[in-house]
C-alpha cells in the first residue's frame, strides 16, 4: 500500500451515491421501553446540543456523509401539527458543515397518542413525512436521502414478538412488519410527491443462522429463520403478500446493518468469528446482491471497546473482496459513531470514533485505533463494479 494512503489529509474518494465511502451514524432511537420511558439517543448523547461540532469532527476524519435521525414524537406532539424546532438546527448545521446526511424518519419511535395497529399510523406517518421532505426542499438544492423506517424485521421481533420496546406485545411480530411496509411505502409516495428526486434506503439486519452441529434435523428450521431476514424486502417489492402494494419501485439501495452477533446456531449461541461456521460478510453481501439487484450500503457496522478497530478491519478486509467480486457496494457506515448510554441500563457503550461531549465546546475525545483504521483503507474502491458481474464470481471470491 502506498505511503500517500496512510495520509489524513488525503480526500477519500467518492461512491455514486454518497460524498464518502464510509459514512458516520448517530444513534437516534426514540421508542418507549418495556417499562414506559421514552428513549432519545439524539439528547442523550449532546448531539442535538453539539450538531455543528459534531459533524465538523467526522470532516475532519474524511467522513462527509452521515446517517441522522428526525424524532417524529418530537415533531408531532399534537396530531397533524408539526414543530420543526427539534430538526431545523441539525439540519442547518449540516448545511453549514457541507455533509449529506441520510435522515431517519422513524428510528423506533413515534407520537404517544397513535396507535400502531390502526390505519391511522400509515396515514399519519405518511403525512409526516411528506412534511418532512418539504422542510428538506426548502432549505437545500441537494438531492435528499431518507431512511423512512429502521430495521422494520428487528422492530417486527423486538416489539411485536418479545415485547421488549413498543408496542410491546407477543406473537404479532409478522403482523407488525405489515404495517410497518405499509407505512413505508405510503411515506416513499408522499415523499416522492413532494420531490421526485428523493433516494431511499433501507436498513435491515444481515443474518446467519445455522443448527448447532449436534442438531442437524434442525437445518430446515435453521434456514426458515435465515429466509426471514429478507421479508421486509420481499413485501417491498410485492414478492410477498403484494396486497400491501409493494412494487419494486419501493426498494431502492439496499442498506445491511452487521455486528459481530448477526450469526448464531438456532437455539443456541452466537457463532464465533474463528468458527468455522462462520459465513464471511463478501458471500453475504453477494446473495443478498443476486436477489435484488440493487445497490448496496452497509448501512451499521461496529464494535464495542477494544473491539473496534479490529473489527473495522476485518469488515474492510471482506468489503473489498466484495467490490472486487463486482458487489456494487457503496459505503460503510461506522454505527453508533458517537459512543452513547445503553438502551436498558444508561451503562456508557463505547462504540464511537468519538466519545462523551465536554460540557463546555462539544468537544469530544477521540478514539485513535479506530481512526486509524479508517485512514489506512480510505483507498476503498467505491461501488464501481462492473454492469454485470459474474454471478459465479462473486459466490466463490
């Protein structure tokens, strides 16, 4: 490798869709626990305080695109009315730093007085974000991006099946995942009515889970549970249960969220990254690229502690035999860039390329092993892979 790539000054160079390849991602959950308290990640970690500031630094880091969130409970604390108040300064401080920023438009949460399960909650939904796109347009020329809902299959499982967030309830998680691609479809129609040029993500979880070797009957339930990572796409583009409208206009670049516990034997425990069980992420990202034919975003990927800068390395490492295999890959996202209070228990998870904010400047501690990470492999190719790759090629790289 170069000397000149160790550089921090060197401008990574671009992907198609976005200013940088590796992306910066705020932790924006906004749901209500099991027990009741409402969570915002966006205050509870300053960056609603320390915007400017915040995305200065990743500038400074050769990140120029990022993944934020608007918190709906916020905007609309009164149905059909919205207050902009909470959003317009993170959007003006991203003007102001020059960064794309991908916006979340339900990270989990959503006004107190809806009920998730009523037609209500597509309607509102897609009225909200219409509005949203329209405050988007007035303030910039640029093409916008929006998340419309996050992880519509963790969400489906985490409050419609395990009732750990809401709506808390049990055994209504596909039910759930309905509504949620409801609500998106309608939330992409409204945006796109307001501006045509709009571009989408999604953001799903990439899994793998296989039968624990002493279970080998359990290899159709094991691959059941695997197929299931891929229904919110599926209904999105009317693959499945087409009834809801999916078409596949409605599935755009292709997000991926991976951390290191997204592979595991039915039953039993995470498989680990030596095992040789383990899938490698390029062959993931390959199937998940023969499917949909779109383009990719690892849209989360991280670590905690010690384990980040290792863990930057490897998803690197399988990323650029993905790009080289003609996997039209466009960007990493570092997922929570910020390190943030654990959902549950407010411990302090140390998962960023930045730390806690000083009270005084918003300034924030870096983490160096993972800074360097990300300048030795700013070279990255960019997504430009060849217009039809090799399927066989991409399965056995």
């Amino acid at each position: 490798m170069q000397e000149t790539l160790h550089n921090p000054q060197l401008q990574p160079p671009h992907s198609r869709h976005f200013r940088s390849f590796f992306l910066g991602g705020f932790e924006c959950s906004s749901h209500r626990r099991a027990d009741g308290r409402r969570l915002d990640l966006i205050a509870s970690t300053l960056h609603e305080q320390w915007a400017q500031s915040d995305y200065n630094a990743l500038v400074a880091h050769g990140i120029r695109t990022m993944r934020d969130g608007i918190r709906w409970h916020l905007v609309e604390s009164q149905p059909w009315q919205y207050d902009w108040s909470s959003f317009l300064p993170m959007l003006r401080a991203a003007q102001e730093a020059k960064v794309q920023v991908i916006w979340d438009l339900c990270h989990y949460g959503y006004p107190d007085d809806l009920d998730i399960w009523r037609p209500a909650f597509v309607d509102r939904f897609a009225r909200y974000a219409a509005a949203a796109a329209r405050v988007v347009s007035q303030e910039s020329d640029e093409i916008p991006f929006y998340c419309p809902i996050n992880e519509m299959s963790f969400w489906a499982w985490a409050g419609g099946d395990m009732a750990k967030f809401n709506p808390t309830t049990k055994g209504r998680g596909m039910e759930l995942k309905h509504q949620l691609v409801r609500a998106t479809i309608a939330a992409i129609e409204a945006i796109r009515d307001v501006d045509p040029r709009a571009r989408f993500i999604t953001a799903e979880p990439l899994i793998n889970v296989l039968p624990r070797p002493e279970h080998p009957r359990d290899k159709r339930p094991a691959e059941i549970y695997r197929q299931a990572q891929f229904e919110a796409c599926d209904l999105l583009i009317g693959e499945l249960w087409p009834g809801l409208g999916g078409d596949p206009r409605y599935l755009d670049i292709v997000g991926l969220n991976f951390y290191s516990d997204n592979q595991w034997f039915l039953g039993g425990d995470t498989i680990a990254l030596n095992s040789p069980y383990y899938r490698p992420l390029h062959d993931m990202l390959a199937e998940v690229y023969l499917r949909y034919g779109r383009p990719l975003l690892l849209a989360e990927t991280g670590a905690e502690g010690r384990q980040r800068a290792p863990w930057l390395e490897g998803v690197c490492l399988e990323v650029d035999k993905a790009i080289k295999a003609g996997i039209p890959l466009e960007g990493v996202c570092l997922y929570p860039i910020l390190d943030y209070p654990g959902w549950d228990n407010d411990r302090h998870c140390e998962t960023g390329l930045l730390g806690p904010a000083d009270s005084g400047h918003g300034n924030r501690p870096l983490y160096a092993p993972l800074a360097a990470v990300l300048r030795k492999w700013q070279h990255l190719p960019q997504g430009h892979a060849a217009q039809d790759p090799d399927p066989g090629k991409m399965l056995s790289a």
